[in-house]
C-alpha cells in the first residue's frame, strides 16, 4: 500500500476549496492541515472538509515534519514567497497560476525546486482537458506540420471580477492577461510543444474597469475606484523557431459574446480548441475533422492526480515550474512592451 501523502493548504480562498475537493479524492492523500491570514476563513474552511489542523501563518504549517506536500492558493503577489519555503521545508509543491508576480519570482522558485529535488506543479489545467490533449496529438505526431501561428482569445463581454485582488495590480500583476489571458496562453504553447520565446510586444487599454457603470454585468459593483489594472490586453508572442502566437485578453471585450479558444496554423494543417477540430487536406480535398469522441477526462482531476503520481513515482509532472516560467516570460514582455511603447527582446 501506497504510503499516505499527507497535504497542507495554503491560503482557504475559493480556489483552495477546488484544490482540496480533488485532492480527497485520490486514494491514500489526506489534507492535513490549512492556513491563512484570516484565520477564522481557514478554520471553516477546516470545518467544511474536515481538516485537522489550522494555522494563521504559513511558517508554523510547514513545521509539520508530518506534511509531504504543499498546495499553495493565495493571491498572485504571495505565490511566491510561501513556494520558496515549503520547497526548503522539503515539501513538494503546487502552486495556482500565474506561477508569479514576474519573471524574477518565477525564477527563483525553479531554482528552489532544482535545488531541493522536490517536485514543483504549475495549476494549468486546460493541457489536460480532452480538446487539448487532441491537439497536442496531432502536433506531435506531425498531422499538422511545422506549427506557424496560433492565435489566442480569453475574451470576456462583461466580466470584472467583483471578488478579490483582480483589480489591483500591485496585488494581482496585471488584469485580464494575467488572470484569464495565462489560461488559454500557457493551453497553446503546451500545444505548439512549448518552444523558446525571444520577443513580445503588447498593448493596454484601461476604459471601464475604473468607472461606475449602471450597466448589466456578470458581476455586478466591483470596486472601480481601487481598479489600475487594464480591461483589455492584446499581444504579440514570437519563438526561436521562427513560429509567432498573438493574443487577446478582456473583462469587458465589445462583443457578441464570451470567447475562450485558440487556433493553430500549421503547414500541413490547422486546429481549434473549442470546438475541437483539425483542418486540413485529403484525398484532394479540404476537410474539416470533427472527433467522434475525445473521452470525458475531467482536467482539475488530472491535473491534481498528475501532481501526486509525479510525487509517488519521482517523475517530471506534465505542468512543470519550467513551464510556468516561459509562460511568466511571455506576460512580462507583453506588459513590457505595453509600457515602453516597443518591442521588447525575452531572454
């Protein structure tokens, strides 16, 4: 029998509730113990899922000798610091996108788990859902040939959250293109099989986020006078091998209606996310391919068992801080290059 793999949670926010949910229903994984700042928030959180110990500070959760492993489920500005410490601890860790605030954090919290030998998760999770594993099959197998554009939308009509940091960027990192627009990037460039970027540039737009508005919205009355983040994002991503991605990211796109897709162009063939389709020519003839079945795989499952059967069988997890990384290259340059008004290089 497999030795049980004991779980502290960092942060009882409405994410860790997600985490935790997948994480009881592995066999032979006990959450453990949760924490947070608002320690009366950790301890219904304790409560709702039965979870023995609670704690304000992250520092006394990681004295647990007891805890193998450490979901960390903060806010974007305190991903890394509670990261860097649980791997030191000696606990393997997940943490929720963005890996980071910027590239320099990022960085630091691969080398930590180079360092400690301790397995270090990324919470992507549309690389594992059914559409993306299609895709990833079709490039790999090179069904679509040398992969030249893809092109990226996270596009909300309108959608600011009213919950939470969202909407300040010295807490958040920036708007939509951190917080829905990494999604449908970190999807695509697992897609493309995740090559070097070396340039991006990048555009801003802040024009309602910080106003009052009377009109409908998903989620009403969130705080416009604290809103410095943008509304929408647009950018352009280029790779050493030649291949470009752009994208586009909104809470507040003036559209028909919400956009969540991205679409791959290749030299033999293309492909889209949803829905889940491959274009491409046979028998003289253009066609469009729809799968008859692509499973019922649910990607939050995957992903948290793909963290644990990473930490069991001592191999490379499938959502890797590497990969975090490149993909926290790809948003820095983007609002890099918003601010400065040019291109800017990604090294």
């Amino acid at each position: 029998m497999a030795k049980t793999l004991k779980v502290g949670v960092v942060g009882a926010g409405g994410i860790a509730g997600a985490h935790i949910k997948q994480l009881q229903t592995i066999e032979d994984v006990e959450v453990h113990a949760i924490c947070d700042i608002r320690e009366g928030v950790a301890q219904e959180r304790a409560e709702e899922f039965g979870i023995p110990k609670v704690f304000k500070s992250y520092k006394d959760l990681l004295k647990l000798k007891e805890l193998d492993a450490v979901s960390v489920c903060t806010p974007n500005f305190f991903h890394a610091e509670p990261t860097i410490a649980a791997l030191k601890a000696g606990k393997h860790v997940i943490v929720e996108k963005p890996m980071a605030m910027n590239v320099r954090e990022a960085k630091a919290m691969v080398d930590a788990a180079k360092k400690t030998r301790k397995v270090l998760v990324v919470g992507f999770q549309l690389r594992y859902s059914p559409n993306a594993q299609m895709l990833k099959r079709a490039v790999d197998d090179g069904q679509l040939g040398k992969v030249l554009y893809v092109r990226c939308q996270a596009l909300r009509r309108r959608g600011i959250p009213n919950w939470g940091v969202f909407g300040q960027k010295e807490l958040q990192g920036g708007g939509p293109m951190i917080d829905i627009g990494v999604h449908i990037l970190e999807c695509a460039h697992y897609v493309m099989g995740k090559p070097e970027p070396v340039a991006a540039c990048g555009q801003c737009y802040t024009y309602m986020g910080n106003k009052k508005s009377d009109v409908l919205s998903q989620w009403p009355g969130w705080d416009y006078k604290s809103y410095n983040v943008e509304d929408l994002a647009v950018g352009m991503v280029r790779f050493k091998n030649g291949a470009t991605l752009v994208i586009e990211s909104s809470f507040v796109a003036h559209i028909e209606k919400n956009k969540f897709n991205f679409h791959v162009m290749g030299e033999k063939g293309g492909g889209s996310y949803d829905p889940p389709r491959l274009y491409t020519d046979l028998a003289g003839t253009m066609f469009n391919l729809e799968p008859a079945f692509l499973g019922k795989q649910d990607a939050w499952k995957v992903k948290m068992g793909d963290w644990v059967g990473a930490i069991r069988e001592g191999r490379k997890p499938m959502a890797p801080g590497e990969d975090g990384l490149a993909v926290q290259k790809m948003l820095e340059g983007i609002y890099k290059s918003a601010e400065r008004g040019k291109e800017v290089a990604i090294r």
